[in-house]
C-alpha cells in the first residue's frame, strides 16, 4: 500500500507539474490510519522528486538512452522509485527495494513492465559506477539533480565551487526550526522541557527565539506544539521579522501575510498588544493563518482577504509595513521539492509583481516609519536590483543597515541576506528601509 501511494504522488505531481503539501497530508493522512511508515512516504515521495533528473541519467545508462527517453512516465516513476530506495534508503533492504518495485510494476503496468524495470535495476546493482558529464554546468546538472539552466545561472553569479556547495546541500534532509512563542514560555524553559523527555533541542546562532533539533518528529507530535509553545519556522524568516523589529503597541501592516509564520512572530513580538493587520488574498491559506495565532493564542491579528493590490484606503498609517514578495524560492529548494522544476516561472513577470507590490506599500509607511522587503530567493534581480531601483524613484526612503538590527555574519552590503551552506537555514534577503518625510 505505502509504495503504491507513494507511486500514485508521485506521478500526480510529475504529471500536473506542481507539488502540493496538501496533496502529501492527504496521503499520508491515509498511510497512518493504515499504521504504515509515513516517514518512509515522505523521503520516497520528495527525494524522488528532488533528485528526478538524477535518476533518470544513471538509468539511461543502462538502456537504449533514445528508446528511454521516450519511456511513459508511468514506468520511469516506477524505476526513479526502486533506484531511489537502493542509492538512498539504507533502512530497505536491497532485494525488498527491487522486489517491491517490480512487484509493483507488474501489478500496475504488467508482467512485460515487471520485467524491464526488474532488469534494469538489476543492471545497476551489478554495476553502479557511472560516469558524468565533463563540463561543470552538465556535470552539475545530472550529478546533484537541477534544471541545467538553473546552474547556468548560479555558476555565472557564484562560480562553480559555491554553486556545488549550493546544490548539495538542498539535496540533504534540512534540520526543523523552531521558534519560541514569547507570549507563553522561554528558550530556556522550552529546551529543559524537551531534555526532560530526552530529546535534544539546541539554541540557534541566529537568533534568541529560534531553536534547533534532529528529532522532528517527537518534536511535532509534543502536545507542546498543539498548545502553542513553539511554531516550526526557519531561522532565516524569524530574521526577517528581528530585522522588521516590531514594537508594542504599533500598528504593523503585513502584506502577502499567509500562511502567517511571520505575522504570527510580528505578533509574539508585539506581546500581542497593538494590531497587525494581515493581508492575503487566498481564502485556504488565510485558514491556516487564523489556526496558527488560535493555537499561539494571539488577538491582535487582523485578517483581511483581499488581493494586496486592492486593500485601502491606501494612506501612511503604519508604524512598520512588511513586503514578503513572491518569489522564485530559490532560497527554500531543500524544503521545496518541486521548485527547482518549474522552469516555467517567468522571473520577469515576477520581478515586475515585486516592483508593483513594493512601491504600494509605502504607501502605508507613516514618516519615520519602516519599511521591509523579503523575499526567499538568492536571486540578485529580485532583491538588490529591486532595491536600488526602488530607493532611486522614492527618495523618501532611506536604506538602514541590516548589522543595526542582526548580527553582521548574516548582512551583506546592508541587507540582510543568507546563504543556506554558509548560514544553515534556508536561503533569504531582506532590506530595512525608513520613510524620512
């Protein structure tokens, strides 16, 4: 049952192009009332859509590479599938892994299928040495898994070795984040109740409130969660907030606000006393924002569904506006499985929709007041190019340096900006900016 599920998503997201967690709860959900392996669904589903690329070049070594390409997708899931558990899942025995595979296939597709997945996975057991590409971007590209356009761009912004060092690390499982609800207890009280239960939580360098620990899932099923001691954010989102620093009692506008994992800190921040008024336009995801401050028990959230664009009276109200742009994520592509695909993102498209949204916003900003733009990319277009562009039409804003408000090991050039294998956290920028008349 789990490996047919884990098929079934798999294909699902090959086939629409698009990962939906909400598609993965639903499985999964179903797995556990069966009593099956959930984790063991989550690593086959997401490292077989991370490392696509991946297993599909080794796999075409040991075939006719031009009749493998034009395989149905149906089967080359099947042998991402048993190649991924043989590479990759030390836990599976290497004679289950194939079994099951091709006991799957033959149920799904047929004895002849059963039968050439069985005989190319066996191939590369017998032989798994496989050579690669010699010139970087390819090498790159097929080895550690990424559209080869993509690590164009990268070895051209950050040379080959980064670039490398950038790849590995989102194809590692990424250690859980945790961030203190302030409202409710302490770093220090959180990590003696959780070493009470023998089970490690550490102090982040990044940032007070923010903790670390290997031990995601005893730490997800703490009733500690459930009754709002701690929230799962990266460090590299809380220090954008640290940045925004929100005091009591301010009005705070945040602006594409869902699912809410910074609003909910602005409000911790905020001792939940002032406002902050949350704006998004996806009803579902603004669902999630209202149980997040319900279970952290915050009431100085207000929610408003409307498209950014749209809500008003546009007029210099706020205290402090926060601009969290969408982006092209290319700083979450080791929690994200599918992102490093979607090779149809028009970045010019988006980088317009941030210019847009960050010239509404200050709108908002009183005088005297802050504004902050975020993104999770490490792309330059969507971050430093979208600064200086903005601070050279509205002269009424003034770049603040991001060391003022973070510790300088996370600034760059004045803004905030993190390099997940430099940093170990999710890759991210943000500029601090005050309205001066």
């Amino acid at each position: 049952m789990l490996r047919n599920e884990a098929y079934q998503t798999i294909l699902k997201i090959f086939k629409d192009m698009e990962f939906s967690d909400t598609l993965l709860h639903q499985r999964a959900r179903k797995l556990k009332a069966g009593k099956e392996n959930v984790a063991l669904f989550y690593n086959l589903v997401k490292g077989v859509v991370k490392l696509r690329l991946k297993l599909d070049y080794i796999l075409s070594q040991y075939a006719d590479p031009r009749k493998f390409a034009a395989t149905d997708i149906k089967i080359k899931t099947l042998l991402y599938m048993g190649l991924y558990q043989l590479m990759y899942m030390d836990s599976i025995p290497e004679h289950a892994a194939v079994n099951e595979t091709v006991e799957l296939a033959k149920a799904a597709l047929g004895e002849q299928v059963g039968d050439f997945v069985n005989a190319l996975l066996r191939a590369w057991q017998r032989n798994p040495e496989v050579a690669y590409p010699t010139d970087p971007v390819h090498r790159i590209a097929c080895e550690h898994s990424y559209p080869v356009e993509l690590i164009e761009r990268w070895i051209a912004l950050w040379g080959e070795e980064n670039t490398e060092y950038l790849a590995l690390y989102y194809n590692e499982n990424p250690r859980l984040h945790l961030r203190v609800n302030a409202t409710a207890t302490t770093p220090e009280k959180l990590i003696q109740y959780f070493a009470k239960r023998d089970i490690a939580v550490t102090p982040s360098p990044a940032s007070r409130m923010m903790l670390i620990t290997d031990a995601a899932d005893a730490v997800l099923d703490d009733v500690a969660f459930s009754e709002g001691y701690f929230s799962v954010q990266d460090s590299s989102a809380a220090l954008v907030v640290d940045l925004l620093d929100p005091q009591p009692g301010e009005n705070v506008l945040d602006l594409f606000a869902a699912p809410g994992g910074k609003c909910t800190y602005i409000a911790e921040k905020m001792h939940n006393t002032g406002e902050v008024v949350a704006v998004d336009k996806i009803p579902n995801k603004m669902k999630l924002l209202k149980q997040a401050a319900d279970r952290l028990q915050l009431t100085n959230i207000k929610q408003i569904v409307s498209d950014t664009f749209k809500y008003g009276p546009v007029a210099p109200a706020y205290d402090r506006v926060l601009v969290d742009a969408p982006c092209s994520g290319w700083g979450v592509f080791g929690r994200k499985a599918d992102l490093r695909w979607q090779a149809h993102q028009n970045i010019a498209e988006l980088v317009k929709l941030q210019e847009k949204a960050l010239d509404y916003a200050a709108n908002f900003v009183k005088p005297g007041g802050i504004l902050v733009y975020s993104t999770c990319t490490l792309n330059p277009l969507e971050n430093e190019d979208q600064i200086i562009r903005f601070l050279r039409n509205n002269t009424r804003f003034q770049k603040q340096d991001a060391a003022s408000e973070l510790l300088a090991e996370y600034t760059s050039d004045g803004f905030f900006k993190t390099l997940p294998f430099r940093h170990f956290m999710d890759g991210a920028f943000a500029a601090r900016m005050r309205k001066i008349k």
